[in-house]
C-alpha cells in the first residue's frame, strides 16, 4: 500500500478512536456571531460527584468532560456546550469545582474558588451525600442544610452579585431504589457501600427498612423546599430549576453499570436538557 495511503488510513483510525471514546473538546461548533445580550464568558459548576461526571467512564472516578454543566466532551450537550454556540470567548472558561463526596458544608468553599474564577454563570446542585449517609440518624438536617446553602450563595451573591446563578434540586434516589432493587447487578453494587441510608438491604421488606427509605426520601424533598427558598431569597440573579432534576424518571439504563448509581453519559445527557430550560438562556 503507497506511504500516501498508510498514513490516510493510521489518520482516520485515530479520529474514529477519538470519536468513540467521547473525550476531549469538540471542535469549532457553529456560532452566531457576536455573543448575545447576557451570555456568560466565565462559568463554574458547584456541588458533588454527580456534578463530576463521576462514573461517567468506564470507571468509579470523576469523568469532568461528560458533566451536564461544565462537560466539552463529545457525547453530553452540556450546558457549557449550548453557551459555546452563543459566546465562542467562553471556550476553556467552564471551571469544575464539585468534588465527590461533597455535602452543603463544602458550597462556600467552592464558591469562593467560583469567585476567583470571575465567574458570569454558576450551577449548583447538592444535597445528595448529606442524604446518603451510614444510617438516617446522620443526614444533615434540613435547617442545617439551609444555612450551608446560604452561606455558599452569600459568597457568590457578594463577589459576584451580577453571576447568573443556576441551583438544580436534588435528583429522586428513592426512585433509583424503586427501579432498582428487584436488579440483581445494581443491589448487589449497593451492598459495596452506595447510599447505605437509602439503599442497604435494599431487598428488604420489612417495615423498618420500608421507614427508612421513607425517611430519605422526606429529607430530600425537605433538602429541595429549602433550595427553592434559598433561591428566592437570593434575588433575581438566581433561578431554581423548579423540580426540573428530580422529576426525572431515571431508569437503570441511565446510571452506569459500576455502581448503579451515578449517572452515565445518556443520564448526564438527560441532566444537561432538564436544566437547561431553567437557566434562562433560551
């Protein structure tokens, strides 16, 4: 085969490879001109694992190019993505700063890093691992899971009081547990540890484990009146998503096939469209 061919060949390899693996940043995506009226230049998301893209691939680790906020991979239209199309400046300018395991004691924290980042967009979803403890008697208390919130929106309202600010509430783990417990493969991951508040003998009949699953369920919707009010009180530059996440119908076919947990690229794809709309761009 001529030289010429070989190396047509070894080019076209490496860009289905790419393709298929879904990382790195799209290229040049269409744009309309100048930016519009309000489109952010800088942007961080806020918040825990979920947020991280974690699990997202083919590995229990932070997966940040799949995120439904920050993600520039291939195969998430995140919200990065959409803003991209109407500002091309913002490229290179999404900042992560969710971390797995974060609970709302961390918000202000990584506010303060959103603020250094002369942030023009925030998103925040948290409130899943203040749920998902060892047992419901350690979940953060609602009261207490308010004055966290308030006091990372304080930060962002403070160093940045012209940011748009996104707070998406809590997606609905007692659903997950409803799809997922007659699943062989996803409560035989959960036995490892995942969500033991909600998710231990997660085939359990019995009325006390029935009681505890209630119990975190009532603390997140507790957790999402709290996010909605955090929001208002925070003034017009803040939107609640309305519900928009934990309305979400997650299936199995949309967390990935580690920890039957978090989502995967199709449920971090599902994420990006639910919130979207929220965000006020459109």
């Amino acid at each position: 085969m001529p030289r010429r061919w070989v190396a047509a060949v070894a080019c076209l390899l490496a860009l289905v490879a790419l393709a298929c693996e879904g990382g790195g940043e799209a290229g040049p995506r269409p744009s309309g001109g100048s930016p519009a009226p309000g489109t952010p230049a800088v942007m961080a998301a806020l918040g825990d694992s979920i947020s991280t893209g974690f699990g997202s691939c083919l590995m229990l680790s932070s997966c940040e190019r799949n995120s439904w906020s920050t993600g520039d991979g291939l195969r998430v239209d995140s919200h990065y993505q959409r803003l991209l199309d109407r500002n091309p400046k913002l490229r290179g300018a999404a900042h992560n700063h969710a971390k797995p395991g974060a609970r709302a004691a961390a918000l202000a924290g990584q506010a303060e890093a959103a603020v250094r980042d002369r942030a023009d967009y925030v998103t925040v979803l948290i409130g899943a691992n203040d749920a998902c403890r060892d047992d419901v008697a350690a979940m953060t208390p609602a009261a207490t899971f308010r004055k966290q919130v308030d006091e990372g929106l304080r930060v962002l309202r403070t160093g940045r009081p012209k940011a748009r600010v996104l707070v998406v509430s809590v997606p609905d783990l007692y659903r997950l547990w409803e799809v997922g417990h007659t699943d062989s493969r996803a409560v035989r991951a959960w036995g490892h540890g995942v969500c033991p508040a909600l998710l231990a003998n997660a085939t359990s009949t019995a009325p006390a484990d029935a009681a505890r699953r209630a119990k975190v369920r009532d603390r997140i919707d507790a957790y999402n009146a709290q996010l909605k009010s955090a929001c208002r009180a925070y003034g017009s530059r803040c939107r609640y998503d309305g519900g928009a996440v934990h309305r979400v119908r997650f299936t199995l076919d949309l967390v990935n096939a580690l920890d039957w947990f978090h989502p995967n690229v199709a449920g971090q794809d599902r994420l990006a469209d639910a919130t979207w709309g929220a965000a006020g761009f459109d």
